[in-house]
C-alpha cells in the first residue's frame, strides 16, 4: 500500500491543528480556574539595584507586576542576571526592594513570611546535624515540641526516600539525597509556599527527574503554592501551571505563558509527547 504525500500532509496538519486547539481550550480553562483563586503572593511595581564596588548602580528588575495564586506551580525563566533569584528573596523578606510591594498572604494576614519554606541551588544543611536533626531544625524555630518534631521529620525523611538514612550526615549522602533531605526540611513545617531556587541544577539527569517526579506528588498531596526559579524550559513546563518570562538586565516582565499540559503528570512519560516539546518551543520563542 502506498501512501500519498498530500493525504500524509493533510492528516499531519489536521493532528497539529486538533493540538493547537487542545492547548488553547486547556489554557482558556486555566485562565477560568485562576480567576476564582485566592491571590497567594501580590507582586506590585517591583524594582532593585544594588551598588558594584565601583560605585555604580545597576538595576537588576524595575517595575515588576504579577500574582501567584493559591496552590499553582509557577515558573520564572530568564536570562542570567534578570533577578529571578533576587525576586525570590524578596519575596520571602530577605532583600528589599527600591520600589514596589511584595504582599504575601498568610493566615489571613498580609505581610508575614513565617509561613514560607526555601529551597536553595547550594546545600543548606547543617554537617554537623543528622538528616533527621535538619529536618527538625525549621520545626524548632517555629515552637514545635520535641515529639511532634521527630514524628513529622521522620515521616517526610520516610516521604522522599530516605527511610534507611534518617540518622546519616550530609557528607554520608549523595547529593541527591541531601537535596532531598533539603526538600523533607522545607516541606515538614507545613509551608503555605515553598520557593525553589533552581534546586536541581547541579543534579546528573537521572537522579533530576526522579526528585522532580517526587517535587510533583509532594506539591499535590502538601496543595501548597510554589514559585520555582530555573534557566531549564523544559524543567519549567514540565513542573508549573504557568511560567513567567523576564526580559535581560534590567529585567521586565515580558510574558506570562500558561501551561495547558494536563495533570497529573509524569515527567518520564510527558517529556516524549509531542505537546510537552510543543509547549518548550513556545516558551523558547517568547525569551528570543
């Protein structure tokens, strides 16, 4: 049986166009959804400069505008040295800002930060503490007692992976441990967000795609909002719902791209479907 050129073509753009159509209903549903969602974290004007030793002001972001809604995975890609990590500290009271307001809705007040968990690129784990006694640590800060705390470390250590490792050192670890040990501890104080700041950058890509498989089962189960920084496209449609585009130094905000991939998703089977590659070329051409 020979097939025809003109009959492949046309039934290659009639798959195409049912796709683009998916895509844009799904993303007209995401639209809806967010619409009727609580506001999790009001980004309003943002701007930051810091000096450089030769006295010289350099801004890194002006006039940033955009909310995250309660319980999304949101995304911000961009050049390096747009302020995507900056925005994050920010956000969770570390650096402020030049101009603008960062309002964090927590508890039903605004302006607190005590309900949010980081997630940093470097180790944050303490060496001299068990992986056991840094889960802890966050608990001890916020008042839990002793028992609560070794009940609850215990079970995120048993969470991601860890059961038969809650009494080791870092330096006992792989580094996708400790990174997992680091994701037990931001997660086991009940955040209401957790911001990542490109946490698996340094991992080999095997051990990459099975903590964010777990990132994904745990957001689910936690339903807690998280603002993730990555310079990976396709790290960032594989994991959030929508994806914030910053321009180069001083960085604006260019797009906002709204991930129509359906949930839940599991990333070794979506990173072979022909829309997960669509949506990365998207993503690609709006940071041209």
């Amino acid at each position: 049986m020979v097939s025809s050129p003109v009959c492949g073509s046309l039934y290659e753009n009639s798959v195409r166009a049912k796709s683009v159509v998916r895509n844009r209903l799904s993303a007209c549903f995401a639209v809806a959804a967010n619409v009727n969602r609580p506001v999790e974290i009001s980004i309003r004007g943002a701007s930051k400069s810091f000096s450089t030793q030769s006295g010289e002001r350099v801004t890194v972001f002006t006039d940033l505008s955009f909310d995250v809604y309660r319980g999304e995975f949101l995304a911000l890609v961009g050049p390096s040295g747009c302020g995507k990590s900056t925005l994050l500290n920010a956000i969770c009271g570390e650096v402020d800002l030049d101009g603008g307001s960062i309002m964090v809705e927590s508890n039903g007040n605004k302006g607190q930060r005590r309900s949010i968990s980081v997630v940093w690129q470097e180790d944050a784990l303490m060496p001299w503490k068990t992986a056991m006694a840094n889960v802890e640590f966050p608990m001890i800060a916020r008042g839990v007692d002793v028992e609560k705390r070794r009940e609850t470390a215990s079970k995120w250590l048993k969470t991601v992976g860890l059961d038969g490792f809650l009494h080791s050192y870092p330096l006992e670890l792989s580094q996708g441990m400790r990174k997992r040990v680091g994701i037990a501890a931001a997660l086991a104080p009940h955040p209401r967000i957790l911001l990542l700041d490109e946490p698996f950058s340094a991992l080999d890509l095997y051990t990459k795609l099975e903590i964010e498989n777990e990132l994904l089962s745990l957001w689910a189960e936690a339903k807690i909002t998280v603002v993730m920084v990555t310079h990976d496209v396709h790290e960032a449609v594989g994991l959030a719902d929508r994806i914030i585009v910053l321009t180069s130094r001083p960085a604006t905000l260019r797009a906002v791209h709204l991930n129509p991939l359906p949930r839940p998703r599991n990333l070794r089977s979506l990173y072979g479907e022909p829309q997960f590659h669509d949506q990365v070329r998207q993503v690609w051409a709006l940071m041209k």
